[in-house]
C-alpha cells in the first residue's frame, strides 16, 4: 500500500471516530458487531457523566488535532511517498495548527505525534512493545488488555487500544500485504511480519475479547547454546553431549509444551551439523536461523480463500526426500508426517531433527503412535512402534518452569522395543528441590549415571566424549 493510500486510510478512520460518538444511529447494517459494542460502551451513565465529559472532550480534542494533522499531511505530501522524509515534519505542523487553534493549547502534542507515527510506520499502539528488545511475545487481549512476555515473564502492560475497530486495523495492516484477509467469513489468520515475527489474530465472534492479537517476535540475534549454558536451560555436560549426538547422526526429537524453548533448542541443535552438510528445514513459519551455508528452508501453506491449494508438512516431507538432503530438520511435528517422518529415519536418513508438543518422553512416544495412525494407513500397533523404537534415538524434554525460566528437563535415550513396550532410559535430568523465596525454581540437572547403548555409535563416528559426563558429580 503506498503511503499515502495508508494516509487516507487512518485519516478516514481518525475522523469516524471523532464523529462516531455523536452519530449513534448508524445504520445497523453498515455496523460490524465490534463498532456496535464500542459504540454502546461510549454512552455515559448519568451518575459519572460530567467526570466523564470533562475527559470526553480533552479525548475529542486529541483526535479532532490528530486527524486534523492527518488531513495536513495529506495536503502538503500528495505527491511525496517517503515517509522517512514526512516524518521529521509532523511534530513541526502539529506545533503550526495549535498556534493557529486556540481550543488545541494543553493537548499532548507529543503522544499525538508519537501515535501517528506509530500508525503511519507500524502496528499503532503495540509498535513500542514490537521495538523493545526485552519483549519476546505481545498478546492483545481485545483493546483495553494487552499483555506483553519480558524476560521470560508475562505482565500486563498500560498499552490500550482506542476501541475494537483500532486492533482491527492493526491486524488488517498486518495480513493485507500478505494478501490475507480477515472477517466474519474467515475470523482466524497466521501470518507474519516482515520482520519476521508470527502473528495469530482472531476476532469476534470467535473471540469473545474483542480481536485478540498474539505475536511471537522474532529474535535477530537467535540464542546460542552458551546462551542456553547460561540461562540454565542445560549444563555445560548435557551441550557436549547433544552436540556428539547431533554430530554422530542421532534423529533427535525434543518435546515439550508450548513456548517452552522447543524450537530455539531446535535451532541450537541444528546449528551444529558440520557445515558440509545439506540441510533442508521444513516449517509452518519459517523461524529457524542457521548459521551454516548450505541451507534449504522450505514453509507450508494455508489453504487460500476457496479453501484450495494448502501444502502441508507432510506434503513437503516427502518432497524434501527427493532433493538429496543430509538433513531434514522438521519444525513441528503435529499430523500425519510423522509416518513420513519415521520412514525417512529408518530408510537412510538419519541425524533428523524435529519437535513435537508433549509433556514427557513417554508421552510423545504415545503421541506419535496417535499421528501414524492419523496418516490413515493400518498398521498394527506393534509395527508402528517397531517404526518408531527404530528411528528415533534421543528425546529431549523441554519444560517451561513456575518461575518462568526454560529447561531440558531430560535427555531420554529410546533403547528399543521389548515385547511390545518400547524401552526409554534417561540419560539426564533436573531434580526439582523446591522454591526459594522469590519463587524461583531449585534443583539441579544432573545426569543419571547411565551410559546410552549408543555410546559406541559415537565412538565409531570418531567422537569421544569424557566418561565423566554421564556421572553425576556428587559421585566424582
Ligand atoms: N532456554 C531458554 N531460556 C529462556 N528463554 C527461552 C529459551 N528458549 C526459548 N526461549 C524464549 O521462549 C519463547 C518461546 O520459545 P520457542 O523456542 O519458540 O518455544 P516453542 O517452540 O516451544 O513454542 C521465545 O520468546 C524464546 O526467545
Ligand atoms: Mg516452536
């Protein structure tokens, strides 16, 4: 969208909401169930009304000097579709039209100034979350309730929205280059910014918030196993550890819930497959960044508007087979790909890397059973766990904790299959000891004293690892 279309846009929005108060009697079928609610929220209660009057007009005053601003610039740019060079000017007319306008002395010139630059060149009220380097998520709860994660923890932030329509402007800036759209007819969106970032938005009358905004910001600067080290994530021991088995061609598989750290382990993982290799990485959103050359990212794809033309990760599973891979690094594992997945394993290629949602290592292992039999073909139980006792080698468990902090919570070898029971030994694991006064999590990750049966796979791959690794240091 040029700018200035995008000017005459929020210009036209600006002055809706100037007059929306006054003209109730819109007709209703004009009105989307969102405005209708906003609308009614405006009438005053009697008791409140002259408070509310008072702060009526200082908001009208606000928006009448914002829109107004709008109009000028559109005036004065017409031509001009850079906005870097706008930018330096607004402040410049917003202090011209109160000199002229008596009645717009004591507004805020600043936050107006700001907020129209922040609904010129972002996502409007959310920009300064987005930009704040502390903030990993943002979640808009409808417009007077926005979350935000920082530092690992979830707080509610002052950020609030005018009404619905203002978030569903947002969320339409946000998926209209991407040639989505969203309404009634399709009220749910994945998408992305051009940064990168995952976005989910989905409205009324799904959401019963108002339209609700989670995304999920991109990290430029991915975190890297000393960072992991660091955070606790794991201990020095368990990172040499994975990275021998990433480098003796293990298929690794790390499970975990939601927004535990499954794919920022996954990207730490795939980071250390020896750079002449050919990795093809498949995804949903592309958020894995690999530090290696040799890299083909491949990204699944919605249906389109008539429902047509989706490509699923299985779909691109199998196609990857074909392009001569090294490795396939699977984001998330969540359907029928599993089969593909496993096959692919057992048949040659090996060191694959994926993830899954589960809560524990024996879990996925029942969870995965569940998704071969989504991929429709009728294998019996037995085979399909032979399938996988013979493919995956290592799970990873990574939980989120109370206090907000990530962890691998264990490092589960799959030994194989006895009678019909696939065997799981712990390699390592977090002992849990209890909350010290802050709520934070005590405990420590320590290995089990157990060496893998693959150990001599290792070995044989030229990798040695210390013994001491797998002892647990009290016993040193
Ligand atoms: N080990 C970790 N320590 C601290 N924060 C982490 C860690 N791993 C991931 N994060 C942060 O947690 C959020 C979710 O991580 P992500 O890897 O996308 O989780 P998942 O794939 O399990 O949903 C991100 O904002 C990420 O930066
Ligand atoms: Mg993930």
């Amino acid at each position: 969208m040029s700018l200035l279309s995008r000017l005459q846009e929020v210009n036209k929005e600006e002055t809706m909401k100037t007059t929306k108060e006054v003209i109730i009697n819109r007709s209703s079928d004009q009105q989307s169930p969102m405005s209708r609610e906003s609308e009614k929220k405006v009438i005053p209660s009697k008791k409140t009304e002259t408070k509310k009057q008072v702060r009526k007009s200082e908001t009208d005053k606000h928006r009448q000097l914002k829109a107004q601003l709008h109009k000028q610039i559109l005036q004065e740019m017409k031509e001009l579709d850079d906005i870097d060079s706008i930018i330096p000017k607004i402040d410049e007319m917003a202090i011209e039209i109160i000199k002229e306008e008596e009645s717009f002395r004591g507004t805020d010139r600043k936050k107006i100034v700001e907020e129209l630059i922040n609904d010129l060149t972002g996502f409007g009220p959310i920009n300064p979350l987005l930009l704040d380097e502390e903030v990993s998520e943002v979640m808009v709860n409808g417009p007077t309730q926005v979350y935000c994660e920082r530092n690992g923890k979830l707080v509610l932030t002052d950020v609030k929205f005018r009404d619905s329509d203002h978030v569903m402007h947002v969320i339409e800036k946000i998926v209209a280059p991407l040639g989505r759209r969203i309404d009634e007819s399709s009220p749910m969106v994945d998408a992305r910014l051009p940064d990168g970032s995952r976005v989910n938005a989905i409205i009324p009358p799904l959401a019963l918030n108002g339209p609700t905004i989670t995304i999920r910001k991109f990290s430029e600067d991915p975190f890297v196993i000393d960072d992991l080290i660091q955070f606790g994530t794991l201990t020095k021991e368990m990172a040499i550890f994975l990275d021998a088995c990433v480098k003796a061609r293990l298929n690794m598989f790390v499970s975990g819930g939601t927004g535990s750290g499954k794919t920022t382990t996954l990207n730490v993982l795939s980071n250390f497959i020896p750079s002449d290799e050919r990795i093809v990485t498949i995804e949903d959103a592309a958020e894995l960044q690999l530090g290696q050359d040799h890299v083909v990212s491949l990204e699944s794809r919605p249906p389109n508007i008539e429902g047509k033309g989706a490509i699923t990760i299985r779909d691109l599973v199998r196609n990857s087979l074909r392009m001569r891979p090294d490795r396939v690094v699977i984001g998330e594992v969540r359907g029928a790909e599993a089969l593909d997945m496993l096959q692919a394993m057992n048949t040659g290629h090996d060191g694959s890397l994926a993830t899954g949602h589960s809560n524990s290592p024996r879990d996925m292992i029942s969870r995965l059973e569940t998704m071969v039999l989504m991929a429709g073909v009728d294998l019996p139980i037995k085979a399909i766990r032979e399938q996988i006792a013979g493919a995956i080698d290592v799970i990873i468990q990574q939980s989120r904790l109370k206090d907000g902090t990530r962890k691998i919570t264990k490092i589960t070898e799959v030994q194989g299959l006895e009678g019909d029971i696939i065997v799981l030994q712990d390699i390592f694991s977090f002992e849990q000891k209890g909350l010290d006064e802050n709520g934070k999590v005590i405990g420590s990750l320590v290995p089990t004293g157990v060496r893998p049966k693959f150990y001599e796979r290792l070995e044989n791959s030229g990798i040695t690892i210390e013994a001491d690794v797998f002892v647990a240091k009290e016993e040193w």
